[in-house]
C-alpha cells in the first residue's frame, strides 16, 4: 500500500491473564503512509461532472479515494481491513483525518469523523434515450457496508478479526446533495493583532478593527500590552450545499450479522431516487461516520498510549444507474476478494541468500467470488515475472464453473481457489530478487461489469530482512506489567539457513495520540533455548520509538558492531516501564508460535493472531542512508553525569543540529536549535533524562544523561 498502510486500525483491549503476563492490542493513532502522501500536495480534482453509470469497487488501487470519482480524501481505500468483501479492496471510513491523524476534535461522545464525497453527477439527463431524467427511469444507488471488529469471544474467533465495532451510539450516514448556486456567507478569515505597549483591556471593552475600517473588536477577555490575539480580518463566502440525510445505521457487529446468515460479512443496501429535486447536473452523495474515541482500560483507568483509532465501517460495491429495481442485487461479476498470499511458507519476505526450495509454497490459496446469481463459466492462471523483466513461469488455464455467492459462498474449485506451484525459485549469487506474481480469475465471454478486480498481484521480495508482516499496521502490539518494578520483553523468532551477520534490527512504531509512546527501551538479541528465547547475545540500550519517512516507515536500529548469528536467533526489546511502546502489528498475517513476551520470570507464547512488525537485517554492511543510525561516533556529549550545562562536539558536516530533552517516560521537556554546542540543565531537577539530537531534522543520536 503507498497511502494508508495502516496502517491500521483497531482497538482491542483483552488481557490474558497468565500469571501477571499481560499483552495489549490497541488502534493506531497515525496512519503514516497518508502522513507521507500529503505531505506531496493535493492531487487536482476532475472539474468536469460524472456521467451514469458511477461504478466503484476499490480493487485497483489503495490510498486516497480516486479523484476521478471522489471529492475528498478522508477515506482509506485498503485491501486489509475488511472481512471478506463482495470484492477486493474496499474504503474505510475511521477516525482518522486526511493527514493521517486523529482528529483534533476527537472525543469520546460521538462527533462527525470521515467524510467521502462524489464529485458532481450529471442525474439532469438520461443520456442513453437523449432526454432530462424521469422517475421512471428507476435510478438507484446501491452500496455494501460492514462494521469493523466482532465480539470479543476468542472461542468465536474474535480475536482473529480486524478492526474496531463501532458503538451503538457511532453511526454511518448516507446523504444526497446539490449546490442551489447561491453564494452565503461562511465566517471570517483572521488576522494578528499586538496589543500596544501600555495598553490594557478589559473584557468588553472594544477597539477599532485595523482590518476592517469602520468596524470594531469587541474584548471577550482581559487582554495584556503586548499579548498577541485573532481579529476578524475578511469574511469568507461559499456556494450553497443542501445535504439530506437519506439512509443511516447505528454501530453493529459483524457477528450478530453472521448469527442471521453465515455468509453475511457485507450487507447491501438499495436507495431509490425518486424525488426529482436530484435530477440535476450537479448531484452528488456522501457518506460520512460519526465515532467516539474509547480511552477507558481494563482497569477503568488511564494507560498512558492507549488512545488509539476506533470505530470503523467499510464500504464497498457502490453503484449508481438507471434501468435498475430493489431487486437488482447481483452484479454480472466474479472477482478476487482478498489479496494475493506469500510464495515463502513462513515469510512475507526473507533475504536471497537465505532462501531454500523448501521455504517455497506448493500450493497458492486465493478467496474467489461470483457475484451474479448465475453460474458462470471462469478461467484462471497466473504467471511469475522476475525483476520487473524476465517471465519465468505462467500457469495452465483452468476452466471452472462458479456458482453464485449466494447462497453457495466463495469458489472453492481447488485448481482456482488452492491452485498449484509447480516452480521453484533459483538462487543466482545476487543481493536481491523480486518475483511479480499475477493472477487472475476472470469470467469466460459475458458482461462481466468490472474487470478490475479480475487481477491480484504480490510482489515477492529478497532483499536483506526476514519480515513476517507485510509492512501494514492494522493494529498496535504492547505489553504491560502489573509488577512493582515493571519489566517486559518481546521476542521474534528467526531461523538461518547458514550462518549470517546482524547489522540492524527495523521496527516500526506507530504514532500513539500526543506521542505517548515515546519511552526508552532496550535493542535485544537471543540464542534459542528449546524453542523460546535463552542467552542474551547482544543489548543497546537507551533507544526511543521514532518514525522514518522512507523505507516503508519502518526505522533502522544498527547495531555497535555486526553480530554473527546462525540457526535459530531471537531480536526484539526489552523495557522497565508501563508506558506503551505501541508496535505495528500486522493482524493479516499469523505468526503465532513464532514471537514471544515476558513480563515476569517466563516466556509465552503470543495469544493474538498477527505479526509483530521487527524485522532483522543480515548480510554484508550496507548503506546506512535510507535510515538514520541513533549513535554516529563523530558526535560526542559531556559531561555525563553533569550538575549544570551538557557540551556538544560534532564534525563540521553534521550541519543544522537540533535537540530535544526527555525525561524518563519520554516526555519532551524542551526542544531547541543547537547554537554554542552547550546545553544548560541548570533548571532541570536531579535524574535521569534523554537528549536526542537531530540533523537538518533528522535523528542521528540519543543518549542517556544524569544529572546530579
């Protein structure tokens, strides 16, 4: 995804209670793939009005809503959130803003959220018989939705599904609308104004607009010489929206909905339009979601990083066209409905020279659908290009019919739906490979009304990491201890297949609200002992949470010096805190059995399917530019332990250094450029704090410091 990995989105908060061993799941506070989009502009939006039929299945891309159908970039189109929709990728609706953050206005009583907006529609004529548009006609709308999450019952599965229910009080809306092309008044744009030096006001007293001539501020407080304050500057103007609300639902489960149907993942909705008001050039719809951020905890206190994204729905399949009645409810359409799986029997990704014929699956599994409510005659094959280049293999055709969904379920013929792989991939002595998997599972002859979910595609890569995630966090992983002196570990299991070197460990954080999360932990290695973690092999300490832009956000932590490691290895954290560290977790890929937490004496096995987002570097050095190393040796800081000013010492090419300073739980007590290569501490108490230190902005060093 090159948007909205989210990333993720979910909030769980189940304890299970081993002894005192305690892991956390929680939402995402940051969605950072749409942090790094919008940081590259707004795309230019069509001018120009839509024409029927509006078709959009989300299947051909990922990220902000398509500009060619949408007005707004709320959404999150996503191939990784939804329960088996009517086909793949949907768009999810949370509460999470178009940068990726929280909303500024989040609360926890229900407040407006996401917003996904049509551009305009032309409903004015019916083009195809050349005349305005009549009731007659029979247009309609048509969409599928489902609320994220389930109960949380782990013999139902629910521990297994992504995403958070919505509550009862939440809610998704669907309204119609049109501009009335009249022009209103919308607010006031504002402008600084200082107040003088001598000058005091009080509250009530007023003072001639220097913005706007003629008119005057009125004080609504006290106001100092000096103090700066907003004065209405010009008024701003808009057209004219009529919005009505034409179809709601409240928050649900997807489990009550599964009690009534077992194949009811997604239910689907059919808005006539009859009321002639729409049948204008510039309709359009939207729908928009109503969600409260949850940040109670199991123990109706406050844990510090909690606060997380809730309250998704997914959407999917909207249609709108004429010719259509309540009950044209199966598209002429087969369609792939989830992604593409890994060719490595463990691994979303391992490094080339580590790769062996039996880390390669002998079978692909794929989850297909025929959404007609007729057999259909369908092909698939898929075939393998390596580097973008070279096609190494391409399946036989297979022909099979393929009953409707409904009531018969997915498509389960094994040489569609568990298709062989009669290939192996072959080593060539390079640092690299990439193999392009494409399938595609398509109908014979027929209409089939969206060929764009025809296609799935995986990018099988061997670069220089193990990774059991897929580089998406739909979910945040922590751990809690309930001992007076909190301590706790998280392992990852990795097996070579010779012996390597470990340059650096990549972890990816997620953004919690506020950034809580930012707290110290500690770089840690194992031997194996029996199948958990044993002898520590490597620790660096002093190490903090941060986020890279590049890289798929994920940050390199580099090691001293190289360590050798062979078989079985371990690579993780250790912490002596209960703030959250809050690690991406991937919830679409399960490796159970092979990451491990301790929060006492022992290690245990993980009770949450997902991967926890740590991923081991190995192999020759490499360059270090794509991600920021924390310790550089050509930066030094002394004195430490120190009773008053900390002193810099730093190579002339280290240019734009600036700092932060950190207390124990990783607050930011002060953040400032660096001018004299001297930082004062004189006002700070005696303790333990952290300097982080960065160049042109970027982190390039933390320490530990003591002042005495």
């Amino acid at each position: 995804m090159n948007f909205r990995n989210k990333l993720v989105i979910l909030f769980i908060c189940f304890i299970p209670f081993i002894g005192i061993s305690q892991e956390v799941l929680t939402g995402v506070a940051q969605n950072a793939a749409i942090v790094k989009a919008a940081k590259k502009g707004i795309p230019v939006r069509a001018v120009s009005a839509v024409k029927l039929p509006f078709l959009e299945d989300f299947s051909n891309y990922t990220g902000y809503p398509g500009s060619d159908k949408w007005l707004d970039r709320q959404g999150y189109v996503n191939r990784g959130f939804a329960i088996y929709p009517p086909s793949i990728g949907v768009v999810t609706l949370d509460a999470l803003d178009e940068y990726g953050q929280i909303y500024a206005h989040a609360i926890r009583n229900p407040f407006p959220a996401d917003t996904l907006t049509s551009n305009l529609i032309r409903l004015d004529s019916n083009f195809n018989q050349h005349r305005p548009m009549q009731v007659g006609d029979s247009l309609y709308l048509s969409f599928y939705y489902q609320p994220a999450g389930s109960s949380q019952n782990p013999s139902a599965g629910g521990w297994e599904i992504v995403g958070d229910n919505p509550e009862h009080s939440d809610k998704l809306v669907l309204e119609f609308g049109y501009s009335t092309g009249n022009i209103v008044f919308a607010g006031f744009l504002f402008g600084e104004y200082t107040i003088e030096e001598g000058q005091y006001y009080s509250a009530g007293d007023s003072v001639e607009n220097p913005f706007l001539p003629g008119t005057y501020y009125v004080f609504e407080n006290d106001a100092y010489s000096g103090q700066t304050i907003l004065i209405p500057s010009d008024s701003l103007f808009e057209e004219e929206f009529v919005w009505n609300e034409v179809w709601s639902s409240n928050g649900c489960k997807v489990n009550d909905w599964l009690a009534e149907n077992p194949l009811q993942y997604f239910k689907q909705v059919m808005i006539p339009i009859t009321d002639e008001q729409y049948f204008r050039d510039n309709f359009q719809f939207r729908f928009r979601n109503f969600a409260s951020l949850d940040q109670d905890n199991w123990t109706g206190g406050n844990i510090v990083g909690w606060s997380s994204n809730c309250d998704q729905w997914n959407i999917d399949y909207i249609r709108l066209d004429i010719n259509r009645t309540k009950n044209d409810l199966y598209p002429n359409d087969v369609a792939f409905v989830s992604p593409s799986i890994s060719t490595l029997t463990e691994y979303q990704s391992m490094p080339w020279n580590q790769f062996r014929a039996s880390d390669m699956v002998t079978k692909f599994h794929n989850d297909l659908s025929n959404l007609s409510n007729s057999t259909k005659n369908t092909y698939y094959t898929f075939d393998i290009v390596k580097n973008h280049q070279q096609t190494i293999y391409v399946s036989p055709l297979n022909n099979e019919n393929a009953s409707p969904y409904y009531p018969n379920g997915l498509h389960t013929y094994e040489n569609h739906a568990n298709p062989s792989l009669q290939m192996e991939y072959e080593y060539d002595g390079a640092d690299s490979a990439v193999f392009t998997i494409t399938h595609v599972f398509s109908m014979v002859g027929g209409n089939d009304i969206c060929k764009s979910n025809d296609t799935s595609v995986f990018e099988q890569k061997f670069y220089n990491y193990y990774a059991y995630d897929d580089g998406t966090a739909e979910a945040g992983y922590c751990l809690l201890s309930t001992m007076v002196n909190p301590q706790a570990s998280l392992a990852v299991k990795f097996t070579l297949a010779e012996p390597d070197t470990l340059q650096a460990v990549r972890f990816w954080f997620n953004h919690t609200l506020n950034d809580e999360n930012v707290a110290p932990f500690t770089l840690m290695v194992w031997d194996d002992n029996n199948g958990f973690p044993g002898n520590v092999l490597y620790e660096l300490p002093s190490q903090l949470p941060d986020y890279e832009d590049d890289y798929l956000d994920f940050v390199a932590y580099y090691l001293d010096e190289p360590l050798a490691v062979s078989g079985t290895f371990y690579v993780g954290f250790f912490q002596n805190h209960d703030i959250q560290l809050n690690l991406g977790f991937d919830q679409n890929n399960d490796a159970r059995g092979k990451f491990f937490y301790r929060t006492a004496a022992d290690w245990y096995e993980s009770f949450y399917k997902g991967a926890p987002m740590i991923r081991p570097v190995l192999g020759k050095s490499f360059d270090h530019s794509s991600v920021h190393p924390y310790n550089l040796t050509d930066i030094k800081i002394y004195p430490n332990p120190t009773h008053d000013k900390l002193y810099v010492q730093y190579d002339a090419e280290v240019e734009n250094l600036s700092y932060q300073i950190l207390n124990i739980y990783g607050q930011c007590l002060e953040t400032e450029q660096l001018q004299s290569g001297a930082i004062s501490l004189a006002d700070y108490a005696e303790g333990i704090y952290f300097i982080r230190l960065f160049s042109n902005n970027q982190p390039v060093k933390t320490e530990k410091i003591i002042k005495h």
